[in-house]
C-alpha cells in the first residue's frame, strides 16, 4: 500500500530530510489565463515539487482545474505529452473536492471530468499506460446530513482508473476543538467510505489523496495523534480482495497525509482558523504553533512506511528511521 506525505514546495528543504521515504505526494496546479479565463494546469516540469519527487522516487499526484474547457484540455494534454522519462506513473485528477463550489453541480462535474478522462484515454498509448487518472470526492462535503447526506453516488461518475475520498477530522466548532476524547475511531471515521460502491460492478481501486487531522491542542505529546494514523493505516490494510469478510471487487491503493497548514474553514474554539496539519506541529492557540520534541506523529509515519517496505525487523530497531510502530 502506498504510504505519501504532501509537503509544501517552500517547506521541501525543511521536511525532505526528515522523510526517509515518501511514495506518492499530492501536488495542486498553478493559475494561467487561457482564451482569457483563469484556470488551474499542471505545473511545469521543473516544478521545485516534481523536482522533490524525481530525487526521492515518489510518484507525484496532480491536479488541475479546467472544468472541460477545450483550451485548458488542450494545455494539460501537450503538457502530458511532453511528461518526462523519469516518470514512470502519475496519479491525476481535474476539479478534486468539486461539491459546493462548482457551477453546473453534480451534472455539470459528470460532464466536465467526463472530457478530462476522454482527453487522456485518447493520449498516445506510451503516455496514457503511466497514467491513472480518476475523481476524488470530498469525505467532510458528502458525510454532513445537510450537504451529501452520505450520498458518495451524487458527485461520482463511476468513471477512471481509481476514486479518491479526501477525509479530514473535523478541527472543531466555534463551541470545541477536535480532541482525543471526541477523536474518532479510524474505523468508524472511515466507515461509509469503505461501504460506499457505485454500483456492483466498481472495481476501481480507492485512495486518500488527503488525509488530515491537526495537531490537537490537548495531545501535548503527539502520541494521540501518532497512534491514529496507525489505527488508520491497519484499518486500509485491510481493504483488499483476499483479506477476510471482503467481498468488494476493489482494493486500496494507498494514502496521502497532508504535512501542510491548512485553510481557514471557519472560526473554531481556542484555535481560531488554525489548521496545522504538519506531523511535527501542535496547534497551542489561534496564534500559535510549536514543534514537538520528540515529533511522534512523524516518527509514526516514517516506522509505517518502513515496515512497508521492510517486512523484516530492522538492524537496529531503534534507530529514529527504524522503529517499529509498537515503539511509539
């Protein structure tokens, strides 16, 4: 299973070292003007990100914004056919999240990431077979009984090589602010995306091209949080066919923590517009953020992605790149 961290292009010297590896790293679009409209494409090639992904080995998960638009189609396709040799897959995706802020709603997306998926299936076969292109919905949009009602089928096609949820805990309400004690279960967090199928035929693989829960002012240790993200790892890893009681025809491809700040969703209690979803940072208050010492909820990530990919017991298993998951 693939196991990534998305980390921001003015952080990359920071964070790049403190990563001993990373499989797969969401990267958002840049803005251009085409036939006068703003929309979002890939970013160049050279893109201090992509960069960050070819000297790490780590497959970049791109996004654009182009909503169907013939010139923004075509930009994204010539950039496609110009992707280099280093690459030996992507992950891509057109108007990720579009619930709620999208004009044409659930229709016009069908309709617009319908085109997209058409632009790249009718890319030259070499190009098309390092590509994997699908939707990605929004966990916190479709489970609020007043927005989604549950309804994952609403803005999904039931098209692409893949669908993607991105599922963030809640940072809280302007009365409280996420904490271990309202922290919930990974399996009850993630529990209508695992039942969610848009019909009996889906197949498509599934991803968390985001995934995020803060710093909680409350787990001063970070051992809450750390202990989370494994809980959520052990639950997907046990989403595939062959693992015992699945009967779904798909399996899980992998997860993307998002080691950013996060935007202002709104005014929460004690932390204001704070989202710091870093796996070294604790949200104190609205003004303020500190690093943890030492930072569990990375370490946790970095014991996971090495047990991965090294099934074997480490050398030396308490080396700060090595421990086990059960060390933390």
């Amino acid at each position: 299973m693939l196991i990534g961290a998305s980390i921001a292009a003015e952080d990359l010297e920071f964070y790049e070292p403190l990563f001993p590896g990373n499989d797969i790293m969401r990267i958002f679009p840049v803005r251009v003007t085409i036939d006068g409209e703003p929309l979002r494409v890939l970013p160049p090639w050279s893109d201090t990100r992509l960069e960050y992904c070819r000297r790490n080995g780590t497959i970049p998960f791109l996004s654009c914004k182009v909503d169907g638009r013939p010139g923004g189609l075509e930009r994204v396709r010539r950039q496609l056919e110009d992707m280099p040799g280093w690459i030996d897959r992507i992950y891509l995706t057109d108007r990720h999240e579009p619930e709620g802020d999208l004009p044409g709603g659930p229709a016009g997306f069908h309709r617009d990431f319908g085109r997209f998926l058409d632009m790249v299936d009718t890319l030259p076969a070499a190009i098309r077979k390092r590509i994997s292109c699908g939707p990605v919905l929004t966990q916190t949009w479709t489970e609020n009984p007043n927005r989604g009602d549950f309804n994952y089928r609403t803005y999904d096609p039931g098209t692409g090589d893949f669908l993607g949820v991105d599922c963030y805990v809640p940072a809280g309400t302007r009365e409280w602010v996420m904490s271990p004690e309202r922290l919930p279960k990974p399996a009850a967090f993630l529990k209508h995306v695992k039942a969610y199928e848009h019909g009996p035929r889906d197949a498509r693989p599934r991803i968390i091209p985001e995934l995020g829960l803060i710093g909680m002012p409350a787990d001063t240790d970070g051992s809450v949080r750390a202990q989370w993200i494994k809980g959520v790892h052990e639950e997907l890893s046990t989403w595939h066919p062959g693992a015992p009681g699945w009967a779904r025809k798909w399996g899980m491809l992998g997860w993307i923590w998002w080691n950013q700040r996060g935007k202002n969703t709104g005014a929460v209690r004690g932390i204001g517009g704070r989202r710091d979803f870093p796996l070294d940072d604790r949200t104190v208050d609205g003004d303020t953020v500190i690093k943890l010492n030492p930072p569990k909820p990375l370490r946790m990530f970095n014991a996971l992605w090495t047990a991965q990919h090294s099934p074997r017991p480490p050398a030396h298993p308490h080396h700060a790149t090595g421990l086990s998951p059960a060390d933390l």
